[in-house]
C-alpha cells in the first residue's frame, strides 16, 4: 500500500494524523505478537517513572514480537532491498500519555546496524545489533535471533511459529485491540522529556498462532523470567506502517 493510500484510510484511528510529515515508511511481514501476563510491580522499575504502565483487567503485559522489515524507506528515498529488509524483535509494554495509547520498548534487536544506529541516534530507542536468521517453510516461520552488540546484555530468540486461523480485526474494547491498535511509541530525551512518535498504519489483521519454543531470553536481562507455556500469540501477516520523527509533549505535531 503506497504513502497516500495509506494516509486516506484514516477512520479507524483514535486522533488525527500529525500536521508535520511522516519521516519513516516501512512495511512488516510474518509478525508474531506473543504477550505475557505480569503484575504491574514487575515492570514498573523497568519504565520511567514520568510514564504510567497500562493495564488490562487489572494486569500489565509484556510483548515480544518477531517479525522481517520487507521494507524500510525515508520519505522521499526508494526502498534498496539489500540495505533496507532484515528481521527484527522487540521486547515491549503499554503506556498511555494524554489519553493516546502507545508502547513503550524495553528493547529492540535488528540485523540491520545502519537501522540500529539511525533508531538510536533519532528515536532514543535502546536497539541492538543482533544475528538474525529467518526463514518461511510451509508457513511456518523459522526465527533465531542473537545480540551481538556488547553495551546491551545477552539476549537470544529462537522459535517456530507460524498462523492457526483466519485474519480478523481486533474488536473494540478486547485484548487484542489494547495489545495491537496503537498508534504511537513512547520515549524520553535527555532531559527526561517524554517524546511521541505518532505511527499510523490500518487496522491489525490477526490471527490466532502457535509457537515452538526453543530459547527465549529476550526478557532474561532485564531480570523477568517468561514461562514459555504461558503466551498469548496472534500472527499477523503484513503491515503497512508510517511513522513519525519524536516531539516533545506540548510541542508542535
């Protein structure tokens, strides 16, 4: 879906689209959502303190969510597939700030270093370097994923996954919707201001999944331990995404 079709579907969304432009435009493949469900307690030293955790019926959650960047373009530039598609995996929780849900990473490990140090130096995101091999066989999704970068601590993934029902969109008001509809990321400065960066994209289609567990210590170095039993799992095939630079709260969107 180009930029513009994409901005004209629009009604879905919670607020309106920023006034400035888009800066990033990227397109995710084979996305796994897997969540755990935590006590507040157990994140909350994990998250700045100028940021509340969201909860859903009375629980936090936490995500990690694998998936292969198709493509990855700023605006204005073409898509170069050999510099611009490679696996990711973040490690995510949920804040809300001036009534507009987002999400807040705890991590963020790609195969790309060009997009690691760009994602670091304008988003203020904690991303990592990482090894990363994907591979699709009978749909099914291959994923093994090793950080390699030496400022963050080990962090490995490595599982099969793959769909088990038809796409559908999150209903209003379910989990699902409170995991997957939001549209913007979270994060502070230097200063310890709080930034958004809006994101826009359509509705999730998600399926229900499956996964098999081989290694996962995505959570292990920020001191959580995540039962490999006890994920709640959807898929998502493609998403179409468009994401906004950082601004300060209060400042000009």
């Amino acid at each position: 879906m180009g930029p513009q079709r994409l901005l004209e579907e629009r009604d879905h969304r919670p607020w309106a689209l920023p006034r400035r432009h888009w800066l990033i435009g990227q397109t995710w493949e084979t996305l796994l959502f897997a969540h755990w469900r935590l006590p507040l307690h157990a994140l909350r030293s994990l998250v700045p303190t100028e940021l509340p955790i969201d909860t859903f019926d009375g629980s936090a959650w936490l995500g990690v969510t694998p998936f292969r960047v198709a493509t990855h373009r700023l605006r204005g530039t073409p898509h170069i597939p050999t510099l611009a598609s490679f696996p990711e995996v973040n490690v995510r929780t949920y804040t809300t700030v001036e009534d507009k849900p987002g999400i807040y990473f705890l991590s963020l490990d790609a195969a790309s270093r060009l997009a690691v140090a760009s994602a670091r130096r304008v988003y203020r995101l904690p991303y990592f370097h990482a090894r990363m091999q994907r591979h699709r066989r009978q749909g099914t999704i291959e994923f093994h994923s090793q950080r390699v970068s030496s400022d963050g601590p080990p962090a490995n993934l490595h599982l099969d996954y793959r769909p088990t029902g038809p796409p559908q969109p999150a209903a209003p008001g379910s989990l699902e919707a409170f995991l997957a509809e939001r549209y913007c990321l979270y994060t502070l400065d230097e200063r310890r201001r709080i930034l958004r960066s809006d994101i826009h994209h359509p509705p999730w289609p998600m399926q229900s999944a499956e996964a098999d567990w081989r290694r996962n210590s995505m959570a292990a170095g920020l001191g959580l331990a995540l039962p490999d039993g006890e994920a709640l799992l959807h898929f998502s095939a493609r998403q179409d995404v468009l994401i906004w630079p950082p601004s300060v709260l209060g400042g000009s969107t």
